[in-house]
C-alpha cells in the first residue's frame, strides 16, 4: 500500500517537474515473473523515473549508504529497495536479489555501480547483475533515461526488450563468462539511446 501511494505522489510531481516520454512500455508492464531490468545511471533519481514508468513494483539495489540515515533507511525499505556494498562482494544483496527474483518480482540494477555521465565504457560493466539472473533463471531487460534533469526537461525512457543472455553458453559458468556477459549487458542499454534517436 505504501509503495502505491508513494508512486502516485512521485508521478504527480513527475510530471509537474519533467516531459517525460517512455518508449515501449509495453515491455515491461507484460512481462510476468522474476526480471532484472537494468539502465543508465546518471541522477539519483532515476529509480524513481524508472518506477513511476510502469504498473510493476521495482526493487532497487541501492549503495549501503544511503540506508545509514534511518528516515531514509525506513523509506527505502518501504519501497522496496534494498543496500549493497558496493566495495565488496555483499552476501546480504544477493541474497536479497534473489529472494525478490524467485518471487517472481522485479529487481532493479543499475549495472555500472555509481553514477556515470560520460558515455559507454565497457570498464565500468560489472559482472554481478549476470551471476544474479544465471541463479534466478531469469531473463534481463535493458533500459535506457535520456535527457536534461532540469525543470521542464525533456527525459526519454527507452524500455528495451527482454533478453536471455545465456542462451550461446553451455556447461558451468565462470567469472570471465559473467564479466563478457557485463559488457554485453551495457551494451544493449546505450544501444538503446541511438535506436531512439533515429
């Protein structure tokens, strides 16, 4: 019930704030079952642009730091998000992860780790998002946030589709199978940006 009220509010001033326009809805809004859904990370808020764009609850993974203050920790947590050390390997996030993936929900990742503004750079693709889902069983989405974050800007939502990014190996994974299928992952979120622009 929280998460509801607190998506209406976010879209009201959503819409007040920003031109927002999301390309494929569809893609997300039919998909049922476990899903990561990964994209772009350039503002804070972009967990909330992503969740106000569909009828589907997000669980966002979120840096540990932002839960050290306990008003936004409650808040965070009433919405479903989730803390990871980003420094480490963080036991308690996958758990998690996958506690809301094999419940069918929606996991929200933003696979570079921290906010990024300079473009593609497949050194920052982060092999973790690609073990989660390889546990899971589930497949991954790709999305892509364009835009100005400035009042009346026009943002983009560029929702990819569903994609299986195992399907061409076989037999056990290991660490460089996850970190090619990292890169292949960012690629297909900034791939996004130049199909929309065409």
């Amino acid at each position: 019930m929280f998460y509801k009220i607190a998506v209406i509010v976010l879209k009201v001033l959503v819409f007040i704030i920003f031109d927002l326009e999301v390309y494929n809805r569809e893609n997300l809004d039919n998909i049922d079952g476990g899903l990561i859904i990964c994209g772009n990370h350039r503002s804070m808020i972009d967990p909330v642009i992503l969740a106000v764009s569909t009828k589907r609850q997000i669980h966002f993974m979120g840096k540990k730091e932002l839960f050290e203050n306990k008003f936004l920790s409650f808040l965070f947590r009433s919405l479903g998000a989730f803390p990871v050390d980003r420094k480490g390997v963080s036991l308690s996030a996958i758990k998690n992860s996958l506690n809301v993936l094999n419940k069918g929900g929606i996991l929200g990742i933003y696979p570079e780790g921290t906010r990024i503004k300079t473009g593609f750079d497949e050194k920052n693709a982060k092999s973790g998002i690609a073990l989660i889902a390889n546990k899971a069983k589930v497949g991954i989405m790709p999305v892509y946030l364009d835009g100005p974050y400035k009042f009346r800007g026009k943002l983009r939502l560029y929702i990819g589709e569903e994609k299986d990014y195992f399907k061409n190996y076989d037999g056990r994974l290991n660490s460089e199978d996850y970190t090619e299928i990292g890169i292949e992952i960012l690629k297909d979120i900034y791939r996004l940006k130049n199909e929309g622009m065409k």
